[in-house]
C-alpha cells in the first residue's frame, strides 16, 4: 500500500502513518500521541529500563507486591531481582558456627555485584544472577539469565539502604507491614521452606533480624518515595496507583524520565505537520516563517503556563463569580541573538509590553565547547523577575549554558528560569537538565542527536537564523 507521501506502513486507529524510507513505526497509538522522533531514536538506540526498588523489613510481603506490579504490567517487559541472591556464600568457618553469622547485616551482601548487575541492566546488557541457597548457605554453581527489560524490580530488606543502589532507582518502594504479622510469617517461611526450626528462628530474629531492622531497614522508609502500608488485607490500590505512574513513564521519552525539569509540549498531528513543513528543506522562506512562528507561539504559551499564579475571582457578564486564577506578575524574556529573537515576537504577542532583554555569545576560537559573551542587554531589575530564556535550537547546549549562567550572574535564582526551545538535541538536554536541574527546559520536539563534524541537530531543520532571517 503506498501514498504519494511515501510508503505507508502502520494504520493505527484509521490513521495512515507514512515513512519515506520505508522504515518501521512502532504502532501503539499511545506513541503517536507522545514525541515521534525520540521514540524513532529510542526504538533504534539504546533505551533505560525504569528501576524499581522494593524495600521491608523480612516477610513484610515484598515479593508478593512485586508480583503484583509484575502482573499488573504484563504487557510490558519486566524482569525481578532479590537482593537474597546476592547474599555472600558463607566460608567454612562461617558455616561451623552458622547461628552466630547475621544475615541481616549489609555486609552479607555482595553489594558490588548487585551494582555491577543493575548497571548492566541499565545498559542493556543481560546478566548473570547468582543463585542462593537458603539451607545450605551457599551459592549455586549455576546461575539464572536474567534479559535487558522495560522496568526492573529489586526487592530486598537493604535496598533502600545502600545508598549506591538507591541512586539507580527511579522508584523506590517501602513496603510497611506489623512486626507481629513479620515475625509469625517469618517462623511459618522459614520452618516450612528454609529447614529450620522454630526455636532457632526465634533465636536468630531476637538476636540479629530485629536489630538490624532497627538500625538498617526502618531508617531507610525515610528514602522512600512510596510507603504501602500492607498486612492482613493487600493493598490492591497502593499497587493500582503504582502501576498506572510506571505505564506513564514508559510512555513518556526516555529523557523526561530522567529529568523532572525537561518538559516535551504534548504533540498531536497539527503540531507534527508543522514540524513537517518547517523541517522539509523545499518549504519556502515565507511558510518557514509562518509555521516557526505558530511552532514558537505554542512554545512560548506553554512556558507561561509553567509560571506561578494566584487565585482570582472575577464576576462574568451573568452577574455570577467565576474563580480564576491571575497571571504571574513580574517577567521578561532573554533571547540569545539572533535565533532566539524570533521568539520575541511570540512572547509579545502573548504578555503585553514585557520587557526583552538579549544576549550574544560565540564560540572561543576553534571551541565548539567554549561560549564567550559578546554583549547583553538585561532589564535592570531582572533579578526580581521570571526569566524566560529563548532559542529555537538547543544543541550541544553550550550556547543555553551561557546564557543561563549570565542570566544568574545578574542575581536570578536558578528556580525562576524557563528555557523555552522549538528543537532539542538529547546532547544539549543532558547539558542543560543537568547542569541546572532547577531551570524548566521546555521544547516542542526531540530529535535523534548532534552531527559530529557540523554541530547540527539531526534531523534538525539547518541553520535557523538563515532559514527565519535571510532571503
Ligand atoms: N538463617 C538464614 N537466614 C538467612 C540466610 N540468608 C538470608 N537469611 C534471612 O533472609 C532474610 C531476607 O529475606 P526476606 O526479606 O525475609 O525474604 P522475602 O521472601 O523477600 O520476604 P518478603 O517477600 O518480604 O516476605 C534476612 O532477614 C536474613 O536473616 C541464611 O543463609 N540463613
Ligand atoms: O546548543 P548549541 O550547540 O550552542 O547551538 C545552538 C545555537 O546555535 C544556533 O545559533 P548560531 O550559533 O548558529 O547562531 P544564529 O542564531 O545567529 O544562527 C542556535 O540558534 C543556538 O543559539
Ligand atoms: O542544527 C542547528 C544547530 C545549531 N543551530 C542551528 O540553527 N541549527
């Protein structure tokens, strides 16, 4: 089946979706809805699973949460680990006086080998996991293949303690059951399943199991982000309200997952089809102009709206209240010359009178890395003000650090800056979103990434100050 745009390879929802080339689209039309280029990068380069960690003290009922978030998200790839199978196989001294060994200190754990394998997992390697034996206190010679996935889960009573795995988690769970219930499952498990008995059991809780509770796992609740309290009845919407965050997640491009600050405007076909028209390098100079502008506007109206706002009531022409809201008072734009000053007509169109101040930079020598400041020309009270820093291109980021870091110079706190951008590289958000991860980075689309030998977003548009300013 072909159309003159191209070849058509996916109806999704009556929706004809055309490819040129000829290449695959994934067809979920959740997708569709979200940003298309960095969903084509992710689908063809290297994605991040999203880490889950579940934390409790022992037989809280970790495994049984985890399963139930395994089940609740079977249509995605997920793969489980225990931190029990990272526990050190005991050596033959240990072993001859076993009731003395406490397996609920951290140092039981190959701690290195767990990091080892979740930053395997985060690369999208598979690994090998270690299997324990519970009886024998020993490792296996086998091990289990465990598969690159979407979500991985760690569960594990030290999790949330050991400061080198919680850096990896982008969830991390508490699961918060009764001492009690912990201690009458934990003698039920471990007499029926792990042959002991009940008086050594008892033993080794008093002796060890509790302390290390107190000292290691409690604390570590102060971590989490989600507490499920959980016990006699399983909290089935704890588990709903974590299942539906992590299926927005995955839905969202990788790079909103990593940083809270980067914000992707929602895209729709209206705003793919202008994106069409300005990235098509046949469009003429005049439709470039046109739809970058309806593009930058649509920018700009959604960097406001990140900006604060108090409440409002007005009364309508019916005589009755309307409860509002006003908008935020004391703003101005920065626009980095010369692209960025094609967004100044945007942000005037949108806020009456607002004050535009600009800023120069340009590479030092031969250094694409380096920005100097050429000139700048700021309202002389910005440092009251919310910033709103423009450029249709964010790239290798240099240029928008610059600029961030004059603007701050001027005595703008970090939290009070919008950077607003038509087309980011993922190059220039990890600058940007890292490097000031208080600033919002706004964008209408991300694309695959920077040209080596021309510094251009690929696929970009070209140079845009040519495009927008030249004949
Ligand atoms: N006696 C003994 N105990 C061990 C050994 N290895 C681990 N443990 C115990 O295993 C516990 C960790 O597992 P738990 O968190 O209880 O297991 P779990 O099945 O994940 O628990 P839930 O899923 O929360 O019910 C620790 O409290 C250790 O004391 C061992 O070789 N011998
Ligand atoms: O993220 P970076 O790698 O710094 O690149 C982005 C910068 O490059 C472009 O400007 P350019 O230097 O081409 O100047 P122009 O605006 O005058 O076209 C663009 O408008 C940005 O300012
Ligand atoms: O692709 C690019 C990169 C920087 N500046 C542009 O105008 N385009």
């Amino acid at each position: 089946m072909t159309s003159s745009a191209g070849k058509i390879v996916e109806t999704v929802n009556g929706l004809h979706i055309t490819c040129p080339n000829g290449g695959s689209i994934e067809s979920d039309s959740d997708e569709l809805k979200g940003s298309r280029s960095s969903r084509q990068r992710s689908t063809r380069g290297r994605t991040q699973p999203f880490f889950i960690g579940v934390a409790g003290g022992t037989a809280s009922g970790k495994t049984t949460v985890c399963d139930k978030i395994m089940q609740r998200l079977h249509d995605q790839c997920v793969v489980m680990l225990s931190q029990d199978s990272f526990y050190r196989g005991l050596t033959p001294e240990e072993l001859a006086d076993v009731a003395s060994y406490n397996f609920d200190h951290p140092d039981s754990i190959d701690n290195t080998a767990v990091v080892s394998c979740l930053d395997d997992l985060k690369n999208m390697r598979a690994v090998d996991v270690p299997i324990y034996d519970f009886t024998s206190h020993q490792r296996s010679t086998e091990v289990r293949r465990v598969e690159p996935a979407d979500v991985v889960i760690i569960e594990g009573i030290l999790v949330l303690h050991i400061e080198e795995i919680r850096s990896l988690l982008n969830m991390k769970i508490f699961v918060d059951t009764d001492d009690d219930l912990r201690l009458a499952r934990r003698i039920q498990r471990d007499v029926a399943m792990r042959g002991r008995d009940i008086a050594g059991v008892i033993d080794q809780y008093t002796k060890f199991v509790k302390p290390a509770f107190d000292t290691f796992v409690a604390p570590s609740r102060k971590h989490a982000d989600i507490i499920i309290p959980w016990g006699r009845m399983e909290n089935e919407v704890a588990i709903d309200l974590i299942t539906e965050h992590i299926k927005m997640k995955l839905r969202q491009p990788e790079l909103q997952r990593l940083y809270h600050n980067l914000e992707v405007i929602p895209s729709n076909f209206q705003i793919r089809g202008m994106h069409t028209l300005i990235r098509d390098r046949t469009t003429s100079k005049a439709d470039f102009v046109f739809y970058a502008d309806r593009l930058l506007r649509l920018v700009v109206e959604h960097g406001l709206g990140h900006l604060p706002f108090t409440e409002k009531c007005v009364v309508t022409g019916t005589g009755h209240p309307y409860i509002g809201v006003d908008f935020a008072k004391k703003l101005c734009g920065v626009s980095i010359i010369r692209s960025g000053e094609s967004m100044e007509n945007a942000l005037r169109a949108c806020c009456k009178g607002i004050k535009i101040g600009k800023i120069l930079v340009h590479r030092v020598g031969d250094h694409v890395m380096e920005k100097e400041l050429i000139y700048e020309k700021l309202p002389a009270d910005i440092a009251e003000r919310h910033v709103l820093v423009m450029d249709p291109i964010l790239a290798t980021g240099n240029s928008a650090i610059r600029a961030i870091q004059v603007v701050m110079s001027k005595g703008v706190d970090e939290g009070k800056i919008l950077f607003l951008s038509l087309i980011a590289a993922p190059e220039g958000i990890h600058m940007v979103c890292r490097k000031f991860p208080r600033v919002k980075v706004i964008t209408s689309e991300i694309d695959e990434g920077i040209d080596e030998s021309t510094f251009q977003v690929v696929p970009g548009v070209g140079e845009f100050g040519d495009l927008y300013f030249c004949d």
